[in-house]
C-alpha cells in the first residue's frame, strides 16, 4: 500500500506584497495613460471646444453667431 503525501499550500501573500505588487502594475501603466490623455485627449478636447468659437486667429475669440443675433434682437 502506499501512502499519500500531501504537500503544505503555499502562504497567502501579505497586504504588504499585495499593494507592492499593485504598485508595480500601476508604475507601468501610469506613463501610458498620461502620455495619451496630454497627446491625445487635450488637443481633442481643444479642439472641440475651438469648434465653437469664431475666432479667425488674429482677433479675440468670440462665441459663435447665435449669440450676437440674440444681442441684435435685443437691441
């Protein structure tokens, strides 16, 4: 007859090693995220907003065409 041999399980991580590992993880992901949103979010969102300007780049900007008809109509 043989006899079964149970080996011990292996210990549960530590908080400590969690959060070191978690850490980690985010040392690595964190330079993508800002590189996208300064690359790619900024100017996209500029740009959105831009798009509601009328603004030829040399004088001031100014919201676009609805606003002075309403000034118009108020006078």
């Amino acid at each position: 007859m043989t006899q079964a041999t149970t080996r011990p399980l292996p210990a549960a991580p530590s908080r400590r090693r969690a959060w070191r590992d978690i850490l980690v993880g985010w040392s690595f992901i964190l330079p993508n995220f800002i590189g996208f949103a300064l690359f790619t979010l900024v100017p996209m969102t500029a740009a959105f907003a831009l798009a509601f300007l009328d603004w030829d780049s040399y004088s001031t900007p100014r919201v676009g065409r609805a606003g002075e008809l309403r000034a118009a109509a108020a006078r």
